[in-house]
C-alpha cells in the first residue's frame, strides 16, 4: 500500500500553496492512522519480505517529500510496525 501511495504522491513543493501539496499534505497527514491498526499484528512484520515492501514505501515517501515534519509521523508509524526501519531502509 505504501509502495502504491508514493508512485502517486506528489513532490513537495514549500513554496506552492495549493493544488498538488495540499494533496500531499493530507495523504501525509492520515498515513499514520492507516498503518496503526497493523499494531495489533506486529507478526507479519516479522517477515523479511514484508519488512522490506514497508521499507521501500516509507523510503520512496520521504523521497517524495524530504521535509521532516511532514513524513515523521508516518515514520513513527512505521517504525512501531518495525522497530528497526531505519537500517532496512535505502538512503
């Protein structure tokens, strides 16, 4: 799903108010609310497969949108999911 997001999600543009970083910013802003009902299953994140597609996904939105304060919480998210995220992850 994630992987799916980011091929559609817009680049980040700060200076642009609207249109495309509008859209970016509200798929942003609910992407963490989407991943924490996986908490309950943490199991299936066990799996190497399964963590690598998270970490893709999460690595291609950030590409998307380098700003911190947007991707954080996604981050977050994701990092619940697997605690070790950050060195599955592709920089």
């Amino acid at each position: 799903m994630l992987n799916a997001v980011a091929a559609v999600l817009p680049h980040w543009d700060p200076d642009h108010g609207g249109g495309d970083p509008h859209l970016l910013m509200r798929i942003l802003e609910h992407l963490p609310d989407v991943l924490d009902p996986f908490e309950s299953n943490t199991a299936s994140f066990k799996d190497p497969g399964t963590v690598g597609l998270l970490a893709l996904g999460i690595t291609r939105i950030c590409e998307r949108c380098p700003d911190p304060s947007m991707t954080g919480p996604t981050v977050a998210a994701a990092k619940r999911l697997v605690p070790n995220l950050d060195s599955c992850m592709s920089h």
